[in-house]
C-alpha cells in the first residue's frame, strides 16, 4: 500500500511536469525557505487496539452477570492535532527537499470497555463496570522530496513524499473502574505510560502556496501519513483508589507489586520468561513482568495551513 502510493505521487507529479509550459519560477528558483503550520488529521486506517491489562479490545455488557453482547473495538490514534516548522531548500525550479519537524497530539480513544461484569474477590462475588481510554503524543522528523508544479497568478502547486521517524512518545492509558461491593462502591483509576520501539512511517503531501508578497506566503497541504508502533516498556505511574494512592500498596483488587506497575514488551514469552502464563513457578514479583508486544496505528488524512518565507 505504501509503495502504491509513493509510485503514484510520483506518476502524478512527473506527468504535471511534464505538461507544463511556462513558470514564473523557471528563471529565479527560491533557495532556502521556512514553514510554520498547524494541521488537524483524521483518522483512516482503523486496526484491532491491543489487550489492555489483561482484557482484549471490546465492549463488553453484562445483564445480571451474564453477557449480553460483545463488540470488537478499533480504531486508530491518527486523529488529532499537529503543528510544526519546516526547512525547505530548492536546488531547482522543480525539486527541492524539505525536514519537518513536527509534535503531534491525539484524540482520545475507548480501548476496552465493560459493563456489569462478576468477579470474584474472596469472599464476594462483584461487580465491575470500567473503560480505558488512550492517546498518543509523539515528536517526529519528516524529511521529504517536494516536486514544485510551476507558479501560475501566484499559486504554486507541488507533491512531496517522505518518511516520518518518531524521535520522542508515548501512549498514554487512562482506566477507570467501579468495583461494586457489599461494603460500597470503589472508584479506582490507573495511568499506566507506553514508550514505543523505534520505527520508521510514511507520508505523501499535496499541497499549493499563494503570494502575499515578496517573501511571504500561505500554503495549505492535503496529507496522508501512516505508521505503526509497537511497545517496548510499560509503567503504571499512577494509581487511586477513591482518590487515595495506592500505586504500590497491596489492596483488594491488586497486589501493588513491582511487576504490577512494570512490564517489557518482548516478542516471543515461554517458560524461561518472567511470565505468569508460561512460568507461574518462576514468577519473581520485584522484576518487570514480560508481555507480548502489541503494536497500534497511527493512520490519518489531515490538513496542514500555514505560513511559508522565501530567503
């Protein structure tokens, strides 16, 4: 999909080019230029969300302990908004390159969701009602090939194609929960941060500046980037019951352990791995907990308006 789209942008530009005739640009091509810009992106590639704390990605109700219905939740953190500044150099009328440098803030997305649910917690039987919610933020650099289509009534028209490489994120993940009991309702809330493997994404650009006079210009940029990321460590950073800090005290719903508030991500676990599924015997509490590493999309079409200097 991606190759398909890099071979199309340059199909695209490569036949406008070649149609063209005339460009005020032609006889004095710019040098160095900068871009400041603001983008809101939607979403468009929508992936499975992965297990969170144990539960698998669904909406789950529960009719006096019994469910009801269950829907598969998906979804992708490529909505939101981003802003940034780039640096262009034009070594011709037609091409130049530019380096993006970009921070990126997401919408929040429903990850897993219950309703009614029984568990047991000796020597009761409750209830549990809970949602998780998560967001992504993420500095990334983005450098690209930009194919300039001719200046015409001061409207420049270009394409671009290039790579997206994170350099700082996280995934944040929000949980509430409401454990009902016989004594009352307990209201716990978890924050648990995700840092990311390093990885490398995609992104093509359609874009037009306008005049406003020698130097300056607006641009506007219809784009679509996509990347995916897998974890490489998880901490809980915080956690409450009833307002009150529990983070690293054993209660009724959690034991408060190192390996509670800490796991790698790893892509195979068997019985040599600090796993409670594949080795219980061998389960040591004061180290992190190893997991499967579970990877998220961040696919989305937005729309970029700024502000472009010309040296």
């Amino acid at each position: 999909m991606k190759t398909k789209l890099f071979l199309l942008g340059l199909f695209v530009s490569t036949m406008t080019m070649v149609g063209q005739t005339t460009s005020t640009t032609d006889s004095k091509p710019e040098t160095w230029y900068f871009k400041l810009g603001g983008s809101y992106f939607m979403e468009t590639v929508a992936t499975e969300f992965p297990v969170v704390a144990g539960q698998l990605p669904n909406k789950d109700i529960y009719v006096n302990g019994v469910l009801s219905s269950r829907e598969t939740i998906t979804g992708s953190f490529g909505e939101g908004f981003r802003s940034g500044i780039t640096a262009g150099y034009r070594f011709s009328p037609r091409v130049g390159v530019e380096m993006g440098m970009n921070y990126f803030k997401s919408n929040s997305k429903t990850m897993v969701e219950t309703v009614g649910r029984y568990i047991q917690v000796n020597p009761f039987i409750i209830s549990v009602t809970g949602k998780a919610e998560g967001k992504i933020t993420a500095f990334d650099l983005a450098p690209a090939l930009v194919l300039f289509l001719g200046e015409a009534k001061g409207f420049e028209p270009y394409t671009k194609v290039g790579v997206i490489i994170p350099v700082h994120g996280d995934l944040t993940i929000e949980t509430t929960r409401a454990y009902t009991t016989p004594a009352g309702v307990t209201n716990a809330y978890t924050k648990e941060e995700v840092l990311p493997n390093p990885t490398m994404g995609f992104m093509a650009a359609l874009g037009t500046s306008y005049k406003l006079g020698k130097n300056i210009s607006v641009f506007a940029e219809l784009e679509y980037r996509n990347f995916t990321v897998s974890g490489d460590t998880k901490e809980t950073v915080e956690y409450t019951e009833n307002g009150v800090d529990k983070l690293n005290t054993p209660t009724s719903f959690r034991d408060g352990s190192y390996s509670v508030n800490h796991t790698n991500y790893v892509e195979q676990i068997n019985t040599t791995s600090n796993s409670k599924v594949t080795n219980a015997a061998g389960f040591d509490s004061t180290k992190a907990t190893d997991d499967i590493s579970s990877y998220v999309g961040i696919s989305g079409l937005g729309m970029t308006l700024g502000l472009k200097y010309s040296l």
